[in-house]
C-alpha cells in the first residue's frame, strides 16, 4: 500500500525530473537560436541576426558575451535604443572588455548618442578603478602572447580554406605555429607556477583566457600538469566550465580515453572526411555540453562540415576507435 509520504516523495521527485529536463531543453534551445543569430550575423544579416537574438532572450536574457554580440547586431541594424540597452545589460552581467567596446566598430553608430557618451564616462571610471588592482606586467605579457597564439591560428584557418588541410602553406603555417606554442607555453607555465591561474581581476578578461589557450594547445604532459589547477580555478570562479570541457576532452583523448563533451575533431583530407573523435555515452553528450555552457553539438560541428547523428555516429564509432587506436566502448 502506497502510504501519503511516500504518494508525495514520488510526486516531488517527478517534478523535480520534469522541471531538470525542462531546464536542460530550454538551455538548449537557447544556444541553438543564439548560435543561428551568430551565424546571421556572420552573414551580415543584421536585422535578421537582432530578431533571432531577440526570440533567443525570451527563454533567458544573462549571458554577457549573448548581449554584447547582440548589441553589435542590433547596433548594426539601426536600432539603436535596444543596442544601448543590450550594451548595458552586458556590461551589468559580467562584459568588462572595455577597450573592446570603446573600439569596436560595430558600435559605431551608437557614438553620437547621450546615453553612448554617459556609458562611455562611466567605463572609464569603471576600468580606472578595475585596473588599480590588476598585475599590470603579466597583464601586458599576455596580451602579447595572445596576439601570437591566436593570429597563427586564424592565418592557418584562411589556409586551409584557400589551400587545403594538408597544403604546403597550412603546413609551414602549423610548423610555425609549434614554435610560438612552446615559447608561449614556456611564458605561461613561469606565469602559473608563480601567481596560480589568474582570474580576470588581475590581469583582464584577455589575459585571463590567455592562460587556458597557450595550456591547451601544449603538449599532453603540461595539460595534465595544470588540468587540476584549472579545475580548481573554476571552482573559484576564475575560469570557464565551456573552457575547462575542452581540456578536459583534450587529455581524456590524449590519455587514449574518450572525451566527455565532443569538442575535439579530427580534420581529414576534404571536408567530407573530418569526424568526432572517440566520444563516450553520445546520447546524452547535449546534456552534458549544455551543463557547462556549451552549445549543441549539432550546431558545434557544422563548422567542420560534419552532421551529427547519435544513432549513426553510434555504428561508426568502432571504426573511429579502431583508426585512433582505442579500446572499444561498450556502446549500445
């Protein structure tokens, strides 16, 4: 006999079941529209990019770096009282990118506002009374780094879109790439052995990314060294869960144990080629990305001209495995 405690555990655990999954289906709708707003953007389709960030906000309007793009759309399309207070809202949710904001072209049309200058004045007091506590000459030196580490990187992607993966340019390119890593990695590993993983307080929103960049594109021995300090860090509240998943499915793949959230793919010949490395448990691997802010691997992989399909990514996977040398997983 069902007694009326426990009629109203299974109805309270049913709720909490249903609202979970509601949490994790709305999450996932947000990144998708957020993500096709991007991609319009990208398209230099403004007004269509504002209206698809617009229905994006409807399920949930905090993700600062959401409502600063969003506020370049809007700004673009000539809506210019909704970009400002897109701009604010970034700014009140956690975007202090200020020199970003201050140049950033897309803004441009927001310049000659009352409100734009008045926003302008109070970043600068803002960024005056940020920047009194940040360790100014780490700040710079990894400033510097990331200039490097990123502009070799998006030379090699206009590569391989103009040559070929495997062309002789992408190649001097990723050799030249390897040489900067390991001077870079030398300069952050002095960093992190001696301060621990900065956040953003002491040396800005770039110099603080710059640290996860330069250690996950070293070698597997120095990204299982710091891995834990990462973790700790997000913990903290000094990095990125959606950047601490890639390491994370970095070393796992590394370690020849699949990755946990998909991220890494393995770029082939064409195109047609390229594929998701090992992955583990692939039906709930949404739920997972969506847990640290990641957006649907549909959407994530479009890029490297791959379609995700669990249920067909499933029959492959043994010869994926068998290619990278993995034991088979005991997917069903």
């Amino acid at each position: 006999m069902l007694t009326v405690n426990h009629y109203r555990f299974r109805i309270i655990l049913l709720v909490a079941l249903l609202f979970t999954g509601s949490a994790v289906f709305a999450q996932t709708a947000y990144q998708s529209l957020a993500l096709r707003a991007d991609s319009l953007y990208k398209a230099r389709q403004f007004a269509a990019s504002a209206d698809g960030y617009a229905e994006a906000f409807k399920i949930q309007k905090k993700d600062k770096h959401d409502l600063y793009n969003a506020a370049c759309s809007f700004a673009l399309a000539g809506r210019t009282q909704e970009a400002i207070g897109l701009l604010k809202g970034a700014i009140k949710n956690g975007f202090d990118n200020y020199a970003h904001i201050k140049q950033d072209t897309d803004l441009k049309s927001l310049h000659p506002t009352k409100e734009w200058q008045q926003l302008m004045a109070g970043l600068t007091r803002r960024e005056q009374k940020i920047e009194a506590g940040y360790n100014q000459p780490v700040k710079q030196e990894l400033e510097e780094i990331i200039k490097t580490d990123q502009g070799l990187r998006y030379q090699q992607i206009a590569a391989h879109k103009q040559y070929g993966y495997h062309s002789r340019p992408a190649d001097s390119l990723a050799k030249l790439m390897m040489h900067h890593d390991s001077i870079n990695i030398a300069k952050v590993s002095r960093i992190l052995d001696r301060y621990g993983w900065l956040s953003k307080d002491k040396v800005g929103e770039t110099g603080n990314g710059a640290l996860f960049l330069v250690v996950q594109h070293a070698g597997l021995k120095t990204q299982q060294k710091y891995l834990p300090v990462m973790r700790k860090a997000v913990k903290k509240g000094h990095a990125r869960a959606s950047s601490l998943a890639l390491l994370e499915d970095r070393v796992a793949l590394g370690e020849g144990r699949h990755q946990t959230y998909g991220s890494q793919v393995m770029a082939g010949n064409t195109p047609e080629e390229n594929y998701v490395r090992p992955l583990a448990d692939p039906d709930h691997v949404d739920e997972r990305r969506a847990s640290v802010g990641l957006q649907p691997l549909a959407e994530y992989v479009k890029q490297w001209n791959i379609t995700w399909d669990p249920e067909a990514y499933k029959k492959q996977l043994p010869a994926i495995e068998k290619r990278e040398g993995f034991t088979p997983s005991p997917v069903k």
